[in-house]
C-alpha cells in the first residue's frame, strides 16, 4: 500500500469513526436504561467490593468486571445514567477503534461491519458486558499472528474475554484448544506438537496462568443451587440435540440478516414457525460454506470450528437474541486472523460460481448483492432502533422516577408487585427506577436491598414474606407491570382497600431489530388516595360505542 492510498485509508478511518461515534452518541442521549442496565448499575454502587467479587457474581452469570468498571465511574462522581452509558462509550469506541484502525479488513468492510444490528444499536447503546467483550476478542485476533513471539499481549487480551463473560471464556478455551489441533494437524503429530508448545517458555507460562485465571472465574460465577437463572436453564421446550442444531443453523442468520426470533423469549423456550427455522437454517448453511471456503484455503479448519463449539455448548444452555451477537464476535475473530494469514479477496467467493458454469460478471453481482443485502438489513434495523429510542421511551422506569419525585413520594410507603410463583422477583420497571434515587424506596423488597438479588424464594421463603406484607398493612402506592396484579397482592395482604384508581400511567417499547415489545407500568392506589395526590375524584375510564 503506497503512501497516497495509506493518507486515503486513514481519512476515510477518521470519517467512519467520526459518524458511527455521533450516531452512538446520539442513541445513548435517547436511550432510557432498564432492568439488566440498572441492576448492573445498582450493584456497583450499593454492594460491598466483597459481595461484588466473590457473592453476586453467583448469581448475576458473569465475572465482577463490568460491575467494577461501573463502580469506578460511580466513585468518580458520574451521575446515573452517565455513569453507566461513560462506561459503555468508551468501550463502544474502542471496539470501533479497532476496526477502523488496526483490523486486516479491506476498506468496505471496515463501512459495513460497524453497521451491524449487535454492534451499532444492541452492544452501542444498551449497557452490558458484551461490549467489552467484543473489545476484547478484537484484541485477541489482533494479537493472534504473533502470539508466539509475543505471548504476553495475546494472553492479556485471553484474558480479558475470560474477566468480561462467561461466553467470553469459552471463546478463549476454544481459541487456545484450535490453535493446539490445528498445529498437530498442519504438522501430523500430536507429539511435535506439545514439544514445540515447552520449548516456548513465555508462552507454556501464559497459558497456564491463562488456564488459572479461567478455572478461578468459573469457580467465581458458579450459579448456586438457588440462583434464579438456573430455574430458566431448566425450562426447554426443545432437546438439547435441537437447541444445539439452532446454534448452529439459526444463530449464524439471526446474527447477520435474519429476524425471526423474540428478545423477550429465550431460544430454550421459543418456539419459531417451520418456514422461519428453514428460512435461518438456509442462510446458515450459506454462511457456513463461505466461511469453510476460507478457512480450508488457509488450512484453518480446526480453529474455524472448535471456537464456536465451545460457544454453542454454553448457547444451548442459556441463551436469548441479544446473545446471538456472540457469533459476529467470533466470526469477526475468524476473518480477522484468516486476513493476517493472506487477504480475504473477492475472487474467493466468485470462483465456485464460475466453475459452476455463472459468468464472472454475474458472479461478482451476486456477491455484491449478498454484502449490499446484509448492509441494507442491519441498517433497516438500525434506523429503526434509533427511530424509535428517538420518539418513544424504551423503558417506563425513568418516567416513573420522575412522577414519583415531581409528587414527593420517595418517603410514602410504596409496594412493587412481584412473581405469584417468586416473591423475590420484582416488577422491572419499579427496580430499574431505584437507579434514580439515592436508596431503596420500596418497602417490600427482599433485605431492603435497591437491586434484585436473583435468589430463588422457596415456600417458605415465600409464607414468611407473604405474613410481612400481611403484617405491615396496605400501602398508598402499587407498582406493577400490568393492572391485573394487584388483585393477587390485596388477596395475599388481605386488603379491604380497593386499589382500582390508575395514578400514574408509563408506556414504553424494548426495541429489538425490526420489533418492539411493550413493557409499560402501572402505579394503582385507592380513590381517597389519588384525591389527595391530585385534588380531585378519581374518575373510572368508560368506553362509548360508536
């Protein structure tokens, strides 16, 4: 690359950075943090540095990094929700950092892949680790062409994956275990493979620190016997032979081009119509033989494949759509390193065409036309996502702080509705709004704690809360997420008063791909009760025909 085109490159580095940083920015401006963004935040902030290491994390699913970050920014002053969305921009910059300025990828694709759905909107603007983690799996590929001379940096970014998620760590183990077998393979001997692994020190060191570090997290997000998420890892509607084939044939299209699948619904439960799976499970196979083809030129078949094994054992186990981005991750790591042993050309995927009888012009068509089709997909998405972060509330939970503190409710004694099977699971909304405030300001909550503590309420766990809410009385205020719930909370408190009178209404939309589902709030209280608030007699909505 000469000088002229090198400038040209850069430039146009700068340009893509600056536009995907504004649009970003943009985003988390717009966008109102709900349930999992709170409860991170709340964490950080309100747990002791011992709970957040060694306790939560059994029952929160991943390593404590994410909440650590996120309790520096709370320390250093930063306000919710800037706290949290500082966080999530600098690592969104610095995957974007990544692409832009150090990736092998020719320049189209450094346009098109930062307007992928999971990059742009669903790991850009929601706050989770996943961000972090795509950071460094970046890191790793970067790192993976001298991972033998330089060991260290290779194992640093290995290491990063394994601190930011449990995906993260079967990414990693599935790098390092590729990278033994398809060195046994390329060389046809187990034995000089090994050998060559002791005779470089550095590296045999890194690895098993690598390997110290992965068993010691584990260990750490091991779920207890009563973490609540190990009761939705029990709940299939399909084999775990099924769930594996979707990781395999759904996933791949659902992460790049497809939208089939619901946010709210985990793939363990989802149940898709037959032309939807085929519809997946053909493009799938499409981006599985692209993906072979190079791969098998650059005799990389066992790191293709052992990495996303790894990821789907976990992917089967738990798993909804917003994980589905872990494939771009790891397909982003195999194209990576497959460009650094020689360069992805388009002729690679034009030639089956042409000897299949296609002309070489209608073959390049073709492979236009899929890029062009993913790019206008995922900006489809995108432009919808942010349309609607724009014009509607993707969580009710800052709306409802705000009524609570624009009417001086903080100190009244509210109750938030909970789970009928799960008196420690809380409305979402009602969590997500004790972001805005100082302390917990629901009475009802288990330990007074301002963030759900994901342990399962067993029967007596639940009589016990059941004969408190009994002997505490009614409240003045319910949160719930939908109306109905009250009449299971004054059945269980034995409550004379009739909470029918709505005093606070939030409708908000959670926004995934081309879909929105509704998550809106309620707050019920009695009629004398909303007289007080308002000044006036609560008047019960009547619906006129015609």
């Amino acid at each position: 690359m000469n000088m002229k085109t090198q400038k040209n490159d850069l430039i146009m580095s700068c340009i893509v950075t600056l536009i995907f940083t504004v649009v970003v920015i943009i985003g988390l401006c717009f966008h109102e943090t709900w349930y999992d963004e709170a409860q991170a935040y709340l964490i950080a902030r309100d747990a002791s540095l011992h709970d957040i290491m060694f306790y939560l994390t059994h029952y929160e699913g991943h390593p404590p990094l994410w909440h650590l970050m996120l309790k520096v920014a709370h320390l250093l002053g930063l306000p919710y929700p800037l706290a949290l969305k500082s966080v999530q921009f600098i690592c969104y910059e610095a995957v974007l950092i990544m692409i832009e300025f150090f990736s092998p990828f020719r320049r189209p694709a450094k346009i098109i892949i930062p307007m992928s759905f999971f990059i742009l909107y669903q790991y850009g603007v929601t706050s989770r680790p996943y961000i972090l983690l795509l950071f460094a799996t970046l890191a790793a590929a970067a790192a993976y062409r001298d991972r033998k001379k330089k060991p260290v940096r290779y194992t640093l970014a290995l290491i990063l994956m394994c601190l930011c998620h449990s995906y993260g760590i079967a990414l990693a183990g599935g790098i390092v275990v590729a990278d033994m077998v398809g060195e046994a393979i390329r060389q046809r001997s187990v034995v000089k493979c090994i050998r060559d692994i002791f005779k470089s020190r550095k590296l045999l060191v890194c690895y098993i620190i690598l390997l110290i570090i992965a068993v010691l997290t584990i260990a750490d997000i091991m779920p207890y016997s009563d973490t609540f998420g190990t009761t939705v890892v029990n709940r299939r509607n399909h084999s775990v032979f099924a769930l594996f084939l979707q990781c395999w044939f759904f996933i791949p299209a659902e992460a790049l081009i497809t939208s089939f699948s619901s946010e709210v619904i985990s793939m363990q439960m989802e149940v898709n119509p037959f032309q939807d799976m085929f519809g997946a499970a053909v493009v799938s196979v499409i981006v599985w033989a692209l993906l072979t083809r190079i791969c098998y030129r650059r005799k990389m078949i066992a790191e293709m494949i052992i990495p996303y094994f790894c990821i789907s054992v976990l992917l089967t186990s738990y798993s909804y759509p917003h994980h589905f981005g872990t494939f771009l991750m790891y397909l982003l790591f195999i194209l990576w390193t497959a460009s650094d042993i020689e360069p992805i050309k388009l002729s690679e995927f034009t030639e089956p065409l042409k000897k299949a009888g296609i002309s070489e012009k209608l073959s390049k068509r073709v492979a236009v036309i899929g890029v062009t089709a993913f790019a206008a997909v995922n900006l489809y998405w995108d432009g919808f996502s942010f349309y609607r972060e724009i014009t509607g509330a993707y969580d009710a939970s800052a709306g409802l702080a705000d009524w609570i503190k624009e009417n001086g409710l903080e100190g009244r004694k509210i109750m938030t509705a909970w789970l009928n099977d799960d008196t420690h699971m809380y409305s979402a909304s009602a969590m997500a709004s004790e972001a805005y405030f100082e302390k917990n300001i629901y009475y009802n909550i288990y330990n007074d704690k301002s963030y759900i503590s994901h342990i399962i309420a067993g029967q007596k766990e639940n009589e016990e809360y059941e004969d408190m809410i009994r002997s505490t009385g009614a409240p003045e205020f319910i949160v719930c997420d939908a109306p109905r719930e009250t009449i299971n909370i004054c059945m269980i408190g034995g409550f004379d008063e009739k909470f029918i009178a709505e005093a606070y209404y939030g409708k908000a939309g959670r926004i995934f791909k081309d879909k929105e589902e509704m998550c809106d709030v309620w707050v019920y209280c009695t009629k004398d009760t909303y007289k007080e608030l308002y000044g006036k007699d609560y008047v019960v909505p009547s619906y006129k025909e015609g």
